[in-house]
C-alpha cells in the first residue's frame, strides 16, 4: 500500500511539474488515483484487482464518472510500465466495456442571450453600476464571443488580450495556447470601455474583483445567474452553456466543424462533433414545426 502512495506521489508531481496539466486536471488525477488505492483493498495491481476495481465503480457510479476514473487509472498504469515499476500493465489485454449514455449539450437560446447583454449593455454604458458593470459586460460577451472556458477568462491577463487588433491568447488545457480574434465592434467597444479604466501591468489580471485580484471562476458563475434572472430565464445558464451555445450556434450558420474545434480547443474532433447532433435536432425541430408542408391540407 505504501508503494501504491509512492507512485501515485510521483506520477502526480510528473503532471504537475513535466507535464504542466491544470491545477483542475491534477487534482482529479489525485481523487482517482486515492480510490483505486481504496478500492484495490491492499491487492497489488493486477488485471484480476483493476477488474474488482472497474465492477466497483460501475456499483456506486453514472457511466460518464466510471469512464473518467478508468481513464486516470489506465494513464498511472501506462505511466509505472514506462517507469519500470511494473513489467506490464495490467491494462493490456483487459477487455472493459463501459456504455456511454448520449447525452446533448445544453445551450441557451439565443434570445435570453441577447436579452443578457442587452440589459449588461445598459447599466455598463449608463455609469450607474461603476467599473463592476462595465467587467460584467464585458465578460458576458467575452464568453458568448469566443466560447471561451470560464477557468480560461479568469487565467487572462491584460498582455493576453490585444484590443488594437481585436485579438486574445488563450491558454488552454495543457498549457495549450489558442489565438482567436474578435471580429464584433460591440464586443470590442465593451472590452475596450472596460479595460480603458485603468492603467495595469501586462503581467496583472485582465479580468479584476473589487479588491484587484484575478476574478474567480465563481464570480463569474454570479455574472451570469444574475443577469439571467434579470433576463427572466426560468432555465438555469452557466458560462459552460454559453460555451456550448457559441459552437452551436456557429455550426447551425454552417462553420466548418474543424474550424469550431481549433476555436474551442479541442484536441479531438470527435469532442466536437457531439456539437453536429445538437444541429440535427434543431433542424429536426425546424422540419417537424415550421415547413410549409404543414399550411397544405389535401
């Protein structure tokens, strides 16, 4: 067991410090790798021990949790062969068959998203609401404008963002970099009347709290409740949804898909192409209730 912990100590300081993978990613890998520890009950690792483990999983957790936890360990057990720690991985040949409910992206509907902005729009521009109105705004269209992550917007700082050309660095999983532009004036105007507010080293964050430190990944989350509720949107919205909206959005105005993948970034394009059946029920929508077929009676 102690030799387990050892591993699983150096694997984790591996992703950490060789790998570079987010602080998020890290930490998941931690979690899973702590239960296999668990839920090995002392046993070495072993294809009998990992398919106790897989059953186990498959007893207390959704298929979608299942599948990440055997991710994280199939990556630790790759990792201890290469490192020499086991003469195989106990992996190979283990054959684990785990289904994958089918599940659609949530998005918003375009008019709440309008009504969002349009309501930031004004208590930006009227001056009632102060320097915290103008960063709402702007980090309301910031998201809708790229589909950037919310844990993306919050890691920007102001050398990242360009606002002569219109342009944004965005670092990614990975440490992974992504340049993408913004091509809308009225975006531009909003992160432009924010950031013109004051004078900030490149280094500091572009996106500030009250107290001019980095904005977390939950303020951000209250952005978006708040000017949802004033919207009057029933429905709960997150920044992911808005994410989720960007994409498809983009593909239903025929955006090569390849395309939306690089703006995501995505390293597979089979992550986004969960994106195309979110079109396909939206056309099926559009077929079934507004063709003129239905306004002919025989």
């Amino acid at each position: 067991m102690e030799e387990l912990e050892g591993w699983i100590a150096d694997y984790l300081d591996v992703c950490e410090r060789q790998r570079a993978l987010a602080a998020k990613t890290v930490a998941a890998y931690r979690a899973d790798l702590r239960q296999l520890g668990r839920m090995l009950h002392g046993q070495p690792l072993s294809r009998e021990a990992l398919t106790g483990f897989v059953a186990e999983l498959n007893a207390q957790y959704k298929p979608r949790s299942v599948k990440r936890k055997v991710a994280s360990a199939k990556a630790f057990c790759r990792w201890l062969e290469e490192e020499g720690c086991l003469k195989e991985d106990p992996f190979r040949r283990l054959h684990i068959r785990l289904r994958q409910p089918k599940t659609l992206p949530r998005t918003v509907p375009l008019r709440t998203i309008e009504e969002m902005l349009r309501r930031a729009c004004a208590l930006s521009e009227s001056g009632y609401g102060g320097e915290p109105a103008r960063r709402d705004h702007a980090v309301l269209e910031l998201l809708f404008a790229t589909g950037i992550r919310v844990s993306e917007l919050c890691r920007l700082n102001v050398q990242d963002v360009d606002l002569k050309d219109g342009s944004i660095m965005i670092w990614g999983k990975g440490a992974k970099e992504r340049l993408l532009q913004i091509g809308n004036i009225s975006v531009l105007k909003a992160l432009r009347r924010y950031a013109g507010l004051s004078a900030r080293r490149g280094s500091e964050p572009f996106f500030a709290n009250r107290a001019g430190r980095r904005l977390s990944e939950q303020s951000v989350r209250q952005i978006v409740r708040r000017y949802r509720e004033q919207a009057s949107q029933p429905m709960a919205v997150t920044p992911h949804m808005l994410r989720h909206s960007f994409a498809t959005l983009l593909l239903e105005e025929d955006v090569d898909i390849r395309y939306i993948q690089r703006m995501l970034g995505h390293t597979s394009i089979m992550t986004t192409q969960i994106y195309t059946d979110v079109a396909a029920a939206k056309q099926k929508e559009i077929l079934t209730n507004h063709h003129p077929r239905n306004r002919i009676a025989l």
